[in-house]
C-alpha cells in the first residue's frame, strides 16, 4: 500500500505543516484516493506527479498538473486491465462534485493502455503505453463524447504541451550514442513536434550522453537532464533551455539528483536527493542565487515532491 500526505511549507522559516485533507492511499494497481471526502480517484501514481494542490479549488487532487484543465476544475486519468490492455478507460473528474465520466476506448495492438499527457482547452491528449519505455502517438480525445483522433505517429513521447509533443531522440549525427544498462529509452536529444503542422524543431542535442526531458518552468521551457549513465552522479547536469539549439541555463551540475519540478513564476522547485543516504529534500532555483535546499525530510525512508504553489 502507497501512502502520500500532502503537507504546507512556508519560508523563509521552511516551516512543514500536514494537511490533514491531503492525504492519498495507493492500491496494487498504482490508483491513488483521496482519503478525504468527498473521494477522489486517480492514475497519478504512473503519471510522473502522484498528485498535486489544485488552488483552484482548495483541494489535494490525486493526478498530475498536466492532467488537469487550467482552471482546476476538471481533470482526467486513464485505467486499463492488465490482462486485457488492449481496452482503456479514461475518466473525467468533476473536481468539485467527485463525478466522474467514463469513456471507453480501444486501444492498438501494440499498446498497453494509454496514459493522459496532458487536459487542454482543446480536449484531452493520450500517448500509448509502451513496456519499460516512453510511450508511442498522440491522440485527442473530445471529453464530452469520449470522440477519439490520433494527431500524430510518433515514437518516444516524454510530454505533451501547449499544443506541442516532446519527443526523445537518437540524433544521426551522434558517432556514439549512449547504452543505458537496463530498461529506459535511450536518447541524446530532445525534439519538439507542433501537433498542428508536424512540424519538428530539435531543441537539444548532447551527443555520447544520455539526455532526458524532466518538464517544464512556467513559461514553458523545457527543464533538461544530462548524464553519462556509464560515469558517477558528478557527471549529472540539469538545464533549463528556453530556445532550440540553445545551451540555456545550468541550474545545477553533480548532486543532488533533481526530480518533478514545478515552475512557480521566476522559481523552479524540485525534488531531490543525494547518494549518502541523507533524506531528500525540496530544492528551490532562482536564477539570482541558483539551487539552494530549502526543506529536508527528518527520515531517510520518506520522499518529498512539490505538488505545486498553494499562495
């Protein structure tokens, strides 16, 4: 069993304050609910964020931002059999009722199950779950009839966003491309797709290095990870690159390992640890005095990930 419980940082005083309505319980098929009524179920175990802080709303949401609509109002997940993969639910959540809409759909034979990418304005995106590594396509689904178009053949999607999806990619020009040593999707650059013309921009190349895309700041540019996955975590390099072929802006090189940011205007929160065991910690990047650790956790056997600005 999976348990999350939402807690309130303030600062500068990185005071920690648990909320006694943010609390989630996990089953074996990774679903998370709100332990608070009235209930509220979700997929964000799978989705990269468990669960978030809908402002919005005033309430602890168990789904990723992404998989929410602007406002807070609505957000959607999917659910699959395992034994039956090739048929997905995606549901539409009522944030504020705890209703939920339910749609079927079919999906490819070489798929298991869909994952929701991102909850715009224009519907909702779905890619196709691929075994230990980053899912296939994009479809649009219509969330008031469930109505279903693939958008765009596409392999390796690591988000969607804006109207663009993000794609990892093994660049031709690389004389040696990097080998991870188990499951994961290899990639040395990172390549956005307009969904509207397919249109591609390769927005970050590193050749030799494994390079992975981590999310975004609140403008939209990407947050980049780069690693030699053969060398130490020393090797590790986080950067925010906000225009295509562009270095960008390092926030940070060697350890801690970064995790989940989320932009909050002109600051980046992450998620983070290091290898001697100490507790991980929230980190927060400004560009005026770079990555600082502004909370630790007191037990080494407990995780924390920023769910997102509540003031």
């Amino acid at each position: 069993t999976l348990r999350y419980t939402g807690a309130f940082l303030t600062f500068p005083a990185a005071a920690s304050t648990a909320d006694p309505t943010g609390s989630f319980t996990g089953d074996s098929s990774y679903q998370l609910t709100t332990d608070t009524a009235p209930t509220l179920h979700g997929g964000g175990v799978l989705s990269g964020a468990p669960a978030f802080y809908d402002r919005a709303q005033l309430r602890w949401v168990p789904a990723s931002p992404s998989q929410s609509t602007p406002d807070g109002a609505f957000y959607a997940y999917s659910t699959w059999d395992g034994a039956n993969p090739s048929q997905a639910k995606v549901h539409i959540v009522d944030v504020r009722q705890a209703t939920e809409s339910v749609f079927d759909l079919a999906v490819p034979s070489y798929a298991k199950g869909f994952t929701v990418a991102d909850f715009a304005s224009e519907g909702v995106y779905l890619v196709a779950n691929q075994f230990e590594q980053l899912p296939n396509d994009v479809w649009l689904m219509n969330p008031s009839t469930g109505a279903l178009s693939r958008l765009a053949k596409l392999n390796f999607v690591a988000a969607v966003r804006n109207g663009y999806a993000w794609a990892a990619r093994i660049d031709p020009r690389d004389p040696s491309p990097p080998q991870l040593g188990g499951s994961g999707t290899v990639s040395d650059s990172i390549v956005r797709v307009d969904l509207t013309t397919g249109a591609q921009t390769i927005w970050f190349y590193r050749p030799r290095i494994q390079v992975e895309l981590m999310g975004f700041d609140s403008s939209g540019a990407p947050l980049i990870q780069v690693g030699d996955v053969r060398g130490s975590s020393a090797s590790l390099e986080t950067w925010l690159v906000a225009s295509p072929g562009r270095r960008g802006i390092l926030i940070h090189r060697g350890e801690p390992f970064l995790w989940n940011p989320q932009g909050d205007g002109d600051r980046i929160w992450f998620g983070g640890n290091l290898s001697d065991g100490t507790p991980s910690a929230v980190y927060l990047f400004t560009k005026a005095h770079g990555l600082q650790r502004v909370f630790g956790l007191p037990q080494i056997d407990q995780s924390v990930i920023p769910a997102g600005v509540c003031s």
